[in-house]
C-alpha cells in the first residue's frame, strides 16, 4: 500500500512515478543500473539539469532528487512559444552532447530501448525521450530533463532532432501546433533554425538525423509493440504507426522549406 506522504506525479504514461518528500520514486527495470551510471556520470561532470541518484528504496523503486519546478505540457508554457525557449534548449542539449562525451557505459549495460539485446545505433549517448513534457521549468527558466529510461547509445543529433520534432513541431499539423498553444501557425523554419543555431548544428544534418529516428522509432513500435514489450505494445495499440507515417510525410513534404533561407 501506498505510503500517505506519496503523491502521485501525473504526465508521464510510461511510469509509476510518486513524490516523497524532496525525493522521487520511480520503478525500476533491468536498464536501471546503467541509468543510473550516466546520471552519477552527469552529476560529476557537473550537467545541471539531470535529477541526482539517490538510491533504491525497500519498494525497490529508484530514489532521484525532485527537481522543483512545473513540466512543459500542452498547451505550453509562453517561454516555448518564443525562440527564447528554443535557444534555451538547444544550448541545454549542446552541454549533454559534451558531458557525455567521456561517459563509458558499464559493459553489462542493459537498454531499455533494446530488451533482447538488439543491436543499437551507437555513437554517443542521448536522453531520448525528448518531449517537452520531460524539461522542467521555473518561469522561463529551464532547471531540469527527467525521464531517463531511455537514455540509450545513439548518434549525437538524435537528442537535438527529437527536440525539433517535438518542438518546432514536426507532427500533426493544425492540430499539432494549436495543441501547442499556438493561435496561428507558427514559423516553422524559424524556429528550427533557432533550435539549431543555439546547439550549433547544420540544419540539414538535423533533418537527415531526424528521418533515421523516425525510422527507428518506427520499427520499434512495430517489432517491439508485436511482441507484447512495455510500453511499445501500448503504443502500437493507440496508432502510433499511423502518426509516425504522417509525421515522417509531412517532414518529407517540408524538408525544402525548412532548409531555405
């Protein structure tokens, strides 16, 4: 039974996440202890926005740091409307692509994103659950990026294109960016040149970034979802499929003009 100081944190849809105290507790999976390995790693190169690890509890859930401050849902905070917000992450992933760059993964290290030990993309490592719904903010003030089950080996721009993904945005059209919170359609080219230029990246390296990840995630909804592997089989039951197609076409569709100017 839950303790009667927990408090369930909402947003998330992959995890059990409560509140105790200045804590967070969060269940765990056999990908925990390489987590935890990056984020000691962060704590000591000094990246300021990751939660601190603390341990695991007599729930054997993880114990992290709670990070003060109201995640980015829809519809979003004023700051990610503006390019301010953009420029803010941008920067804030530029500081992960250099903390990570020394980080030597445990040779045991299990992923989240490959259960059966297929093979991953390597190169780097990223967050990779890039929503907005994952970066905290004070004000217009970026304090924290929670949520790193993820976190896998990768190419070092798939943070950096998930981010324009989800924040220029890149999906669902109309309805993607009213959800948003925008009231007119916003400039997409703009932005993503905002994003890009604050992280210093070609903005065609980004978009090339971001069809690869398109196709990855993909493939793993379709395989991962099919073998009834957590959470992919729920998002293979919800239709991501189908979004990720549209999404994949509308960048197709718009690749010309976000890469003018």
């Amino acid at each position: 039974m839950a303790d009667s100081s927990e408090e369930k944190l909402t947003g998330g849809v992959v995890n059990t996440v409560v509140r105790v105290g200045q804590t967070v507790r969060r269940t765990t999976g056999p990908w925990t202890p390489a987590i935890h390995s990056l984020l000691d790693h962060l704590e000591r190169v000094g990246f300021p926005y990751s939660p601190r690890v603390l341990g695991i509890d007599e729930h054997d859930r993880e114990v992290l740091t709670y990070i003060e401050g109201t995640p980015a849902m829809r519809p979003w905070p004023h700051v990610l409307r503006c390019e301010e917000g953009l420029h803010t992450l941008g920067r804030m992933l530029r500081e992960l692509t250099d903390a990570v760059q020394k980080f030597d993964p445990p040779p045991d290290a299990v992923w989240r994103t490959s259960p059966a030990g297929s093979p991953l993309p390597g190169g780097s490592i990223r967050h990779g659950d890039m929503g907005m719904w994952n970066t905290i903010w004070d004000g217009d003030r970026l304090v924290g990026l929670i949520d790193w089950d993820f976190a896998e080996p990768a190419p070092p721009l798939w943070d950096l294109a998930q981010t324009a993904w989800y924040a220029v945005p890149f999906y669902r059209g109309e309805d993607g960016w009213r959800s948003c919170g925008f009231t007119t359609e916003p400039d997409h080219r703009r932005r993503f040149a905002a994003l890009c230029d604050a992280y210093g990246a070609e903005r065609e390296a980004v978009l090339d970034a971001l069809v690869d990840l398109q196709a990855t995630e993909r493939h793993r909804v379709a395989t991962l979802g099919a073998a009834g592997i957590a959470p992919f089989q729920d998002f293979l039951a919800r239709g991501d499929l189908a979004e990720l197609d549209e999404e994949a076409a509308w960048l197709t569709a718009r690749r010309t003009s976000l890469l003018s100017g």
